[in-house]
C-alpha cells in the first residue's frame, strides 16, 4: 500500500465514511463531525480530511 493510499484511508476513518464514499456522503459525514466537534483544535484533522477525499475526483476544466 502506497504512503497515498494509506493516508486516503486513514482520512475515510477521520471521516467515518467508507472508502469510495461519493460527495455526497462525505458531506454527511463531515458535518456530523462538525456537530460532533467540542474545540477547534478537533476540527483541524476533519478539515483536513473532508478538503483531500473531496478533491480526489475534481480535475480542473482543461484550458481550451
């Protein structure tokens, strides 16, 4: 497993969701751990995670 494949993982569990999730439920389960969050210092790693997995699958429009 590659050092990218283990910290993708390792985000899926910071999350909650499982691996593959689509946005949609990344988005649930990102705000479920935001209402869940008692201090800012436990948002840093969920905002984290939340910004990676929702940018896997963006590809920025190819400048024509």
């Amino acid at each position: 497993m590659t050092d990218a494949a283990k910290l993708e993982a390792f985000y899926y569990v910071i999350l909650g969701a499982q691996p593959g999730a689509s946005r949609t439920e990344l988005r649930r389960a990102y705000i479920a751990k935001v209402v869940q969050a008692k201090a800012e210092a436990e948002m840093k790693p969920v905002n984290e995670a939340y910004d990676y997995l929702s940018r896997l699958g963006y590809r920025p429009p190819s400048p024509d």
